[in-house]
C-alpha cells in the first residue's frame, strides 16, 4: 500500500502516448482537467495533446488518490456550468411555425391571388416548420429556402424556412436559437405594406426590420436542445418532422463537409415501361438470340490468331447490359427508397435553388427494422434513379474497377445501428461491356514485336570457339 508522500507524479512523455494502445485508450475515462486548462486559456497547451486519462480500478486507501478524485469531480463540474456564447453579430433566431405551410396550402385553393406559384416538389413545403429571422452566416448557402412565388404582402416574405433535420443541426451547433412563438406570425415578420410596397415599387427584398433582441421575452420563449429534439424528431413520414436515424445520417454527412438536401422524384428522359420481374426473367430466354446452338465443342479445331475469336464463341449465356430506359418494377410497396441527395464540397459552383446532379443518393435504414434487401428489392431502388454512366475520363484497363463500382446505376445505403453508421454501395454494373480480349490481345503483339525478327539472329554464335585447343600441342 502507498503512502501519502509515495504518490507517484510522473508524466507521460509522447513516446509513451505513441505506444498507447487504441483500444485500451477508448476505455479509459477522459481527463477534465485538460479541457480545463483549454477553457481557462493557460499558456503552452495544445489541442492536439487532450487523451484519455487514467483509471484507478480500485481503490487502495491513500490520501492522494482521493485528492485525485475530487479535483476531477471539480473539474467535471467547471466543465459542465460552463456557459457557451455567441457573437450577436453571427446570432439567429428561429421561429417554430409546425402546420403554417399546410394551412397556408389549404388557403391557396380559396385565395388563388394570394401566392403567384409555388416552386418544385423539392421545397418540401409542409415540411418546412422553422422561419429564420436574419439568417447570417455560410452555412445559409447550403441550408434553408427561401419560398418563391410569395408576394411582398405575405408575412415572412423573404425569409429562409428550414427544414426539421436542418433546424435541429444548426441548434446542436449554437448556430441557431429555436424560439416558440407566443402570437401569430403576422406580429413576427409582417409583410409589406400596401403604401410602402407601393413607394419601393418591384423590390423584391423582406420589410427592413431592425435586429432582434435575444433578452426581449414577450414574443417568444426559447428552447433548449431537449425540447428541440423533442419538437422536431418523430416516427417515419410524420409531417414536419425527421426520424432519428434519417437525421443521424444528414448530420453526420454535413459535419463531413458534404451538401445534403432531400431527395426529390427525378425526371427521366423517356418514360419506362412497367417490367414485372418474370417478364425480366422470360427476356433471358428468348428465342431470337443471336448465340445459336450447334453441336460438338464451341471453339473447332482451328487456328486461332487472338483471344477475341476464341471467347467469342465462349459467350453463349446473354448478359446484362444497363439502358437508358429502365423497365420499372409494379412493386408499389417498396421498402427502400432514397432520403438524401449529397454533393461534394470541391469548389464547385453550388446553388440551392439550381443544383446540379448530386453526386450520391443515399437511402437510410435501420438495422433493427431492416433485412437485407433481395434482388427485386434493390433492382427497383436502382430503377428510381436516372441513367448515369461512368465519366468518360475514366478510360483504360487502369480505372475498369473504378467504372464497375460506379456503374450506370448506384445507391448509397446508410445503414444505421444504434447510432453507428455504415455505407454500402449498389450499383448497376455492367461486365459485359469490359472486354478484356483486345487488352490480352495487345500484350500479346507487344511481346511478339519484341522477340520478332530476332529469331536465329544468334545461330552460330560461338561456333568453332575452341577447336583445335591443345590439339598437337
């Protein structure tokens, strides 16, 4: 047993750090005193050194270990009531409005006049439950939309509506303070009125209002994240709000860097036929074939120059080979569906209002409620994107599994267990159009141009060397 004055105090050094083991370092509990100092602002500390400190798995009766334990139970605490805070300059208020837009759209069919158009199914309108009073910031290049085809007389004209996974995103990052309202959203955000609308003319821009006042309380109360999570997470297809693992999964891509926006119905150049599934299965054995059958061996007794026209007499089942027309399946209940279109932050021009073809189309399950989809089930999950074919840049033998994982058809399933969340790619892959002859065939010339011509360029070399030696000697 130690004594009080035997305390260890050693310090790790970074190569002992290195040698932690990463499993063993997930186990241990996380040191406060570290994010202590990072609070308090103490010279000489780094945020790359913050680890896990250590645990005493039983304790062993010395004062000093119980001083240990209680500065860590201060620490936690400091750790705790520390109070987060904005600038006012980047702060932004939003209104939790839950039905506005489905009774707004209910009006429309009385009062015609009262909007000029509503825009594309992908504003999600009744899904639309938080106004932003002064959306500052970048995130508000991705997030949010302002409603086109409101006139100027409408109240909240002008301002960024979110929906419920992006609301609840900028309030997990303090971007964003969620206030219920206390009155209609007349008195929050009034349109323009008829003299100054007149006066201004065709301005398209909100009523100017001055900056909100966080303190002022009597129009509103604010919420915290409990009841945020509480206003805004619901069950599967519930209107004005996102399921949890739906929202598990926008959060985790957008803290990645990626543009997530819901996915929408996606036209198609032409439309498909419907196909039932034995109609595909019948399509395989059809009688006009061009592989005809014959009797005795596929490749005759012969002389063959290339691969290509050995293999070619090979193919007799036919293959797949993708169209730009799918042949929709009649399965009405269709148990994946995509939730998410996702672009890439690269640099390239991103607008909400025009985005170009996403980059990825995820579609979110869960792995309680979910089995493992069957052939028919992702067949129709491919049907229900468009053609997109690999990028024409990816040519050669070298970039052929980059164009078989792409496809012509491919879907991101987010897999979602208990929070834990795993990708898997399908895509509608094509093999039949990867020849690999011409490839075999062209190394093959190659190396007959290299030993070509030098046959027998050496017969005789060296003939007669030693002939004679020591004869007569």
């Amino acid at each position: 047993m130690l004594d009080d004055e035997d305390a260890p105090n050693v310090d790790r050094t970074a190569a002992d750090e290195g040698h932690m083991d990463e499993d063993g370092a997930e186990d241990l509990a996380p040191d406060f005193r570290l994010f202590e100092a990072m609070l308090k602002k103490k010279k000489g500390y780094s945020g790359t050194s913050i680890r896990k400190g250590e645990k005493d798995f039983e304790q062993h009766g010395t004062q000093a270990q119980l001083n240990s334990l209680e500065h860590s139970r201060q620490v936690m605490e400091e750790i705790q009531s520390y109070e987060r805070f904005h600038k006012y300059d980047t702060w932004n208020r939003g209104w939790f409005f839950p039905t506005y837009w489905a009774n707004a759209l209910g009006d429309k069919v009385k009062d015609p006049s009262k909007f000029r158009e509503f825009g594309k199914d992908d504003l999600f309108l009744r899904n639309r439950v938080v106004v932003v009073e002064m959306f500052t910031g970048t995130l508000q290049k991705s997030i949010g939309r302002t409603i086109p085809g409101v006139t100027k007389f409408h109240p909240a004209f002008g301002k960024s509506w979110l929906l419920p996974e992006e609301a609840l995103f900028l309030v997990e990052r303090g971007n964003l303070d969620l206030w219920y309202p206390n009155g209609p959203i007349e008195s929050l955000m009034p349109g323009w009125p008829r003299e100054a609308a007149e006066q201004r003319g065709n301005n398209e821009k909100p009523f100017p209002q001055s900056k909100p006042d966080p303190s002022d309380y009597s129009k509103g109360t604010p919420l915290s994240l409990q009841a945020a999570y509480a206003m805004l997470i619901g069950i599967e297809g519930e209107e004005g709000k996102v399921s949890l693992r739906k929202y598990q999964v926008y959060a985790h891509l957008k803290r990645a860097g990626f543009h997530v926006f819901p996915a929408w119905e996606e036209d198609e150049e032409e439309t498909a036929q419907p196909w039932s599934l034995w109609s595909w299965m019948t399509s395989l054995l059809d009688i006009s074939s061009p592989y005809e059958s014959q009797n005795g061996p596929l490749v005759q007794p012969g002389v063959y120059h290339s691969y290509k026209s050995v293999y070619s007499r090979l193919q007799q089942i036919p293959r797949h080979v993708p169209k730009k027309t799918a042949a929709c399946s009649k399965n009405s209940k269709r148990p994946f569906k995509l939730d998410y279109f996702v672009w890439k932050a690269d640099g390239a021009p991103f607008t909400k209002g025009k985005p170009r073809a996403p980059d990825f189309r995820v579609c979110v399950v869960d792995a309680k409620d979910t089995i493992i989809p069957t052939l028919d089930q992702i067949t129709t999950l491919l049907e229900a994107t468009p053609y997109s074919p690999p990028n024409e840049s990816w040519q050669g033998p070298g970039r052929m599994h980059q164009r078989l994982k792409h496809g012509h058809r491919n879907v991101l399933i987010a897999v979602v267990d208990c929070g834990i969340i795993s990708f898997s790619r399908f895509s509608e892959a094509s093999f039949a159009l990867e020849d690999q002859t011409p490839r075999f065939d062209a190394s093959r010339s190659i190396r007959g141009r290299k030993n070509g011509g030098g046959r027998g360029g050496g017969r005789g070399r060296g003939r007669g060397r030693g002939r004679g030696r020591g004869r007569g000697g």
